[in-house]
C-alpha cells in the first residue's frame, strides 16, 4: 500500500539529505522507509521525523520503492510532501 502511495503523492522528496531538510522546514507529512536500508544512516531523520510526530511507513524494497518514484536506482527514504 504505501508503494502506491509514493506514486500517487503530488510531491515527494528521495533521499536522506533532501527529506531531512525538508523535515528541519516541516513540509513533510509522512515518511516511507524501505526495510533493506542502512538504518544508522537513517538515525537523524528518524529522529527528527520522531520529534515532529512524522508518520513512518515501510516498504520491503529500497529497489521497489525507487521504482515507485520512477528513478532508476534504490531509494532508502522517501517524504511526502504537504
């Protein structure tokens, strides 16, 4: 459910620097986070989505959820923007 979602969503950020921006200005509404990705790069978002009250979803594949955003390559995080 949450890969339909990510296509679906008017706005989306991918990537760890990009969504944790987009968190510090509070423009995200939820996050998508793929279950083989490297947590401990994910840590400060995570925590920061945590602070916010960010809903977390996660998905099985970093390359499925890429695929959903329509880019070639793995994606660990995705936002949904507001």
């Amino acid at each position: 459910m949450s890969y339909e979602k990510v296509v679906q969503a008017n706005q989306r950020i991918v990537g760890t620097k990009q969504t944790l921006k987009a968190l510090e200005e509070q423009q995200v509404i939820e996050l998508i986070i793929a279950d083989d990705a490297d947590h401990s790069v994910l840590a400060k978002v995570l925590a920061e989505a945590e602070n916010q009250g960010v809903p977390i979803a996660t998905v099985d594949s970093m390359k499925k959820l890429g695929k959903a955003c329509g880019i070639d390559v793995s994606a660990a995080i995705v936002a949904i923007k507001k």
